[in-house]
C-alpha cells in the first residue's frame, strides 16, 4: 500500500467559507453595500442550522 492510501485528508475551503471570502471581498472593494451583518450571514446561518439540526435530532430521539 502507498503511504497515501492510508491518509484521509479534508481539503479545500468548502463552499460555504469561499462565500464568506468572497462576501468579505466585495465589501471591502466597494463594490456591495450591504450591511456587515449580511455578508457575514454565511458564518450566522451556519451555525444556526446546526442548531436546528441538534434541536430537530433531539426532540426526534425524545419522542421515540
């Protein structure tokens, strides 16, 4: 077996943080105007679906 068989690697920045870059970028050059609540809402709803996701799988497992 090769050495990189055996390796699991995660790479690339995935979509959602190369949307927050590019969100960040645009602001900065001027060329959106948005509020900087809506260019960071790619980090915001991030994080909220994994709460309703944990909210969601819990009250699942609560009623079975």
């Amino acid at each position: 077996m090769g050495e990189n068989e055996n390796r699991a690697s995660s790479g690339g920045i995935g979509f959602v943080g190369l949307l927050q870059i590019t969100f960040i970028v645009l602001k900065l050059c001027g060329v959106i105007d948005w509020s900087w609540g809506w260019v960071l809402a790619p980090i915001w709803m991030s994080v909220a679906l994994v709460i309703l996701l944990i909210i969601v799988f819990y009250l699942i497992m609560k009623h079975q």
